[in-house]
C-alpha cells in the first residue's frame, strides 16, 4: 500500500479504515475545517470515485475495509471542508512516513 502516481491524474491514496467504532460524525459544524498534514493532506471532492473490499478479521469479529479514493492534488491542500462528509480515523500509508492521519470520507462508504 502506498502512493501511485500517475500522469494529470494525480494521486492514489490506499486508505484502511481500522475500526467503525473510530468513527465521528461531523454534520452539525457543516464550515469546521480540518487541518493536516501538509505531505499527505487532500480534498475529496464529491464526485470522486471509492472502490471498497471488506476482509474479515480474524482476531475481532468486525470487518476492516480498504477504500482507495482518486485525490487531486493531495500535497497542495492543507485544509479540508467537512461539508456532505463524515470524520474517519484512518491509517493513510504513506511513501515516506508510516503514521496515522485523519482524513475526511463520504457519507456513502460508512463502515457497516
């Protein structure tokens, strides 16, 4: 998992949702920002596409779900509007640093 780059296309990003229980729920503060980190930060646009697959956890009877979003230009956006998007906590492997970031998903690939 990591970054793939790919030509006026830009960044892939292989986000692993660890658990739904990590999820917060952000639709009262409709204008609240969220800041991160600059090197892996990115705006999700509403049209952009979300491919998911579950795989069952063999420790935990929950399921772990990897979603991969198309991201444009995820190093230029240092802040995100949570606008029409629910706050996740997910592990965002990145090329040059393995850490957890909070990135912003759509409502539509709620964890189940």
């Amino acid at each position: 998992m990591g970054l793939k780059k790919h030509r006026h296309k830009g960044l892939q990003l292989n986000i692993e949702i660890a658990e739904a229980k990590d999820l917060i729920s952000n639709e009262d503060n409709e204008n609240e920002r969220v800041k991160l980190n600059p090197r892996v930060a990115c705006t999700i646009f509403p049209k952009s596409r979300a491919s998911s697959r579950k795989v069952k956890n063999s420790v935990n009877p929950q399921f772990n779900e990897t979603v991969k979003l198309n991201l444009l230009t995820p190093k230029l956006n240092k802040y995100v509007k949570c606008n029409d998007y629910s706050i996740l906590y997910l592990k965002v492997y990145d090329i040059s640093s393995f850490k957890k970031f909070r990135l912003i998903r759509r409502k539509n690939y709620l964890v189940n």
